[in-house]
C-alpha cells in the first residue's frame, strides 16, 4: 500500500472479540482503551494495518505475549517494519508504546499536512 511507505504496521492491545453477527469496524472493537485512538488515526491516515488481541487477567497484568513485544507489557503497542532499500536486507523493526508518542511518530510519519498543520510559518 503506497500509503504505508513499503511498512508494515501492528497494532497490539485489547480488543473486542465478539461472536455476534454484527460487524464492528477496528474502532468499536478497541475494548475501552488508548488502542481506540490509534485505530481511528489509522483509519483517518488510510493506513493498513494488522491487529492483535491481548485480554488481561484477572489480576489486570499483561500476558506474557505482550511482554515479549514490549517489556512493560503496555498497551496499546504498534511494531513497524520498515522495508530497507536492499531486498537482501531484513526489516528494520520499530516498537512504539504510549499512545500520545505513537500518536505523533504517525502523523510526523504517514500524516503529511492533513492532521497537523506545519510547524512555522514562512
């Protein structure tokens, strides 16, 4: 997807798993959590992108699962791809935690003018 910019992007957090026959867009499925901003600013930016469901146990501390991608199990978490020039070379991977930073590596990123407007004036 040209939008992407050869990336591929994860987004891993608690999400709705529902078994009814209604169709949740990949927002109403963020299950009341920061994941539900990054899916809708992903939608805005027309970005494809993969999720992955983590639940929280009983004890409300991340599975081990979501260790494994970022240490302090936060969440939500989004892990970039980043294709390099050479195809001989593996991808580059970027893991963002804390939805305000990831919030603002995609617009820097992927958003050119259409959310933040520039910066200075010239």
């Amino acid at each position: 997807d040209s939008a992407n910019r050869n990336t591929k992007i994860t987004v891993y957090g608690r999400f709705i798993s529902t078994t009814t026959t209604k169709i949740l867009t990949p927002v109403e499925q963020a299950e009341k959590s920061r994941a539900q901003r990054i899916l809708w600013l992903l939608e805005e930016l027309n970005l494809t992108y993969d999720l992955k469901t983590f639940k929280r146990g009983p004890d409300h501390l991340a599975p081990e699962e979501l260790k494994k991608i970022h240490p302090l199990g936060k969440s939500p978490v989004v892990s970039l791809e980043l294709a390099q020039p050479e195809a001989s070379e593996p991808p580059k991977q970027l893991v963002l935690a804390e939805s305000g930073m990831i919030v603002e590596y995609l617009c820097d990123h992927f958003g050119g003018e259409k959310l933040i407007p520039r910066r200075y004036v010239e």
